[in-house]
C-alpha cells in the first residue's frame, strides 16, 4: 500500500499485534465477563510500558527521540485520562465510544504530521547541490547510490519462529545505512543459505511442513519440545492462511499451496463462523462459496509459474489478514472459556483474570518480539512498540465493544462494569507514563538500566497491591470501605 513506516506503524502493524486483545474485548462484551475485558486492557498497558519497557532497556540502553517518544506518552496518558472520566459513572454513550476511537485517529493524523514535517526538512537537508563543477556534482550522487544499502536476508519459508523479525530488523538496517550508522548484523542473517526445494509438488510438501528444520536446528530442548506440540496447529495454519514475506524466498509465493488456499479457505470460514447453514436465495451459501473458489484457484493456477511470483502476489496479504484475524478471534474465544473454568475453580475474581493470565497472555508475543529485537541490536523499535500499541488495544478495544453494545441499545448508551480493582491499574498506568516523562527528560532521552529497574519495581508493587487486594489483606485502591455517617 506503499505506506511509511511510521503510518504503519500506527494502523496495520498496530491492529496486528493488537489482534488478541481487540477480539478479545469483542468475545466479553456482554455481561459479567465485560469485567475482564477492561482489566485485561488496562493491566495489559501495565504490562507492556513497565515490565517490557524496562526488559528493552536492562537489555540494551540507548537513547530515544525525546519529540516522537513525547508525543505517544502524552496522547497514552490523555486516553487514560478520558476513559476515567467517561467510566466514572458506570455509563457509556456512544459518543462517548465514538469519542475513544476518533481520539486514536487524532493520534494518527499528529504522526502524518510530524512524519511530513520530518520527511520535509530531511529532503532540505539532502537537497543536490548547485555547483558549476560537474565531478563535485558526479562525486555527490555516487555517495548517494542506494545500491550500498544491505539486501533483505533471506528466508526459505515465509513463516517460523524467526521470520517475524526479519521484515523489522531488516527495515531498521536499512534506515540505519541510509543515516550513516553502524550496523551489526546478526550470524543468522550473515551466514543463511537457503534449502528451499525446486518443483511444485516438492514445494507444496516443504511449506505444509509444520516443523521448519532451520527452526529445529537453532532450537534448544525445550523449544524443540514446543514445535512438536504444536505442530498439528500450524499444519492447519499453514494449509489454509497464505502468507507475504518480503524476506523469504519469492515473497513467500507457493503455487500449488497458494492456489489450494483460494479453493478451500472461503469454504472453511463458512464453517468456522457457524454460518454454512445459511442460503443466498433457495441456493446453499456453501456450493456457491466452493465453485467460486476453486473457479478462481483454477485460473490462478493456469496464469502464474512456480518459480516467478505473479504481480498480484501482494492481493495474498490481505487474505491472509483476514483469515489471521478471524484464527485469533476464535482463539480468543477459547481462552475466554478456559479462564472462566479457572477463575470458577480456583476462586479467582474477574478483575484478577484479566490483570494476571489474560493480560499475560496477549501480551507474551509483544514481550518476546521487543526483546528479541533488542539483543538483535534495534532497542528504539522494540521500546517504541510499547507505548503505540497499548493505546491502540485500549483505545479501540473499549472503543469497539462499548460503541457495539451502545448502539444496540434504544437510548444510546449502556451499563459498564469496571470492577474495583479498576482504579488502582489506571493509576499505576498514569504513574508509569508519567514517571517516564519525568525520567527522559532529566536523562535527556537516554534510556539507561536504572530505567528498567525504576519500571521493574512499579510493576511488582502493583502486582503486590493487586494480590493483596484478591486476598482481602487490603481493599484495592481507589475504593472507600468506611460506613456512611
């Protein structure tokens, strides 16, 4: 879509790894269980901007930009800070709901500003010369060649446990050469030598694999032990989602699995959304969904070549998001299910649901991929991520569910239920954001390992205060327990 990194950033990197927690909000909507989906979302912002923030700098210091880093900060803490206000009295309107989401599309339109702002005074700043002498001129534009830029390193396989990485890692090495910064490369992007085979029945049977022998090769123990339990899943996974990768081999394109993808998939939606009973007319909606993918699969087939990608290649994106997006939904359902047997057995309230396991959980990937990307040498991309992310979540999750329910209902508006241990995580959400703005400044946007440690211990304190509150050994903060007089 020829998007910059920064609008991407914010809108479709942003939705992706936000998937679980928005399809999550949408699942608990409704009832009790909109509880855990509040504190979910809160104890999630926690998480991320205290414990993987702090993780990123302990790993690696560096320095931020204090402007951009400024700017997400303040507009976190603004969106904390109307959401408390509008929950305050158990009561959302839809302007309200409404209000949630057109604030994050503020925050997008402030970075299209300063993007065009910032891409308006590099331009000035690389502006050609005017000079009579044309070997000066000639010198110029040969320091400016692109082609010293790094290649993208090359995957066999556009899926793995590595391939995630490589699309952002090799973005930011070629953002750092065209600054003139050093780059440390990795020996698993120096050294890789695909093994990828030729043929297409011999193509189709190494992409449905679902263990990646360089993936088993790298792996210890007890990763290895992981792959071996899941495969089933992504055997399925991989059968059915296409997948675009700039840094594998041909873009991820397989002829022969892609085409079968377009066959089945529309197919296999109908079931798993539970409408495949439902007809167009006195026609079944499965026959038609079935002759108009394997019409469409068959004509792909006969107009593309396994070993050059076809032009349309990138149209598989936007079919893999969909069919990703609808995987995590009802994953999402699944955990909702699974947390309610627990919480039911073992006694735990919602609140302390959504503030331990769930926010753990939707939040493990971020803390995995922030970290890895960290120890590969790229800390600013991995600490940026823990601040647009969140409020894109709680923004858009709150947004979503509480606009749904509001404009179901006759007079625009719906009953919330926050919990009380509500409060406490919003407070140690504003204490975190503004302890790091307090932090960045005086350091002068250097992110050191005290830093780390500061965020450290704000969230073990909270995690503390919040099992003392699930314990009764104290009541959770932000409530008044003392009788009326």
């Amino acid at each position: 879509m020829h998007l910059s990194d920064s609008i991407a950033g914010v809108t479709i990197l942003a939705f992706g790894n936000g998937a679980p927690d928005i399809f999550t909000s949408l699942v608990v909507s409704r009832g009790d269980e909109a509880i855990i989906m509040f504190t979910e979302l809160i104890g999630a912002g926690v998480f991320v901007t205290s414990l993987i923030a702090g993780s990123v700098a302990i790993i690696k210091p560096f320095k931020v930009s204090l402007k951009s880093h400024m700017r997400d900060v303040c507009f976190y803490i603004t969106s904390i800070c109307w959401i408390t206000f509008v929950v305050r009295d158990d009561m959302v309107h839809l302007w309200e709901a409404v209000s949630f989401i057109l604030l994050y599309v503020l925050f997008i339109v402030a970075v299209v500003i300063m993007q065009m702002y910032d891409a308006r005074e590099e331009s000035l700043k690389t502006r050609i010369p005017s000079v009579p002498d044309p070997d000066v001129l000639h010198t110029y534009l040969a320091n400016r060649d692109t082609s010293t830029i790094p290649q993208i390193p090359t995957r066999s396989r556009p899926f793995g446990l590595y391939a995630n990485l490589d699309v952002a890692v090799a973005a930011e090495r070629k953002r750092r050469t065209v600054r003139g910064d050093s780059v440390q490369l990795g020996p698993e992007i120096n050294n890789y030598v695909s093994d990828r085979p030729q043929g297409l029945c011999r193509e189709f049977l190494y992409d449905v694999n679902p263990i990646n022998r360089e993936d088993w090769e790298k792996s210890s123990g007890l990763v290895k032990a992981v792959l071996i339990i899941r495969a089933p899943v992504m055997f399925l996974l991989q059968l059915f989602i296409p997948v675009v990768n700039p840094t594998a081999v041909k873009k991820g394109w397989s002829k022969l699995l892609n085409c079968f993808q377009l066959c089945v998939t529309p197919t296999m939606v109908l079931f798993l959304l539970n409408v495949w009973h439902r007809s167009i007319g006195n026609v079944p909606i499965v026959p038609i969904f079935l002759v108009a993918g394997i019409v469409i699969g068959i004509i792909v087939f006969a107009t593309t070549h396994v070993d050059r990608v076809p032009k349309f290649h990138n149209v598989f994106a936007f079919f893999g998001f969909l069919a990703a997006m609808l995987t995590v939904y009802l994953v999402a359902e699944e955990i909702m299910a699974v947390l309610q047997c627990i919480g039911y057995a073992c006694s735990i309230s919602d609140a302390m649901l959504g503030i331990t396991f769930l926010a753990w959980g939707n939040s493990i990937g971020d803390l995995i991929s922030n970290i890895t990307i960290a120890r590969q040498g790229f800390p600013r991309m991995g600490y940026a991520a823990c601040f647009g992310g969140p409020m894109f979540n709680t923004l858009v999750g709150l947004g979503l569910t509480y606009g749904i329910a509001a404009a179901t209902d006759l007079e625009q508006q719906t009953k919330i239920r926050i919990s009380n241990m509500a409060p406490g995580c919003m407070a140690f959400l504003l204490f975190s954001l503004i302890a790091t703005i307090i932090y960045l400044n005086i350091t002068g946007g250097v992110v050191r390992r005290s830093y780390g440690y500061l965020l450290y211990s704000f969230y073990f304190a909270f995690l503390l205060i919040q099992f003392l509150s699930e314990l009764h050994v104290m009541h959770p903060l932000g409530t008044d327990h003392r009788p009326d007089t």
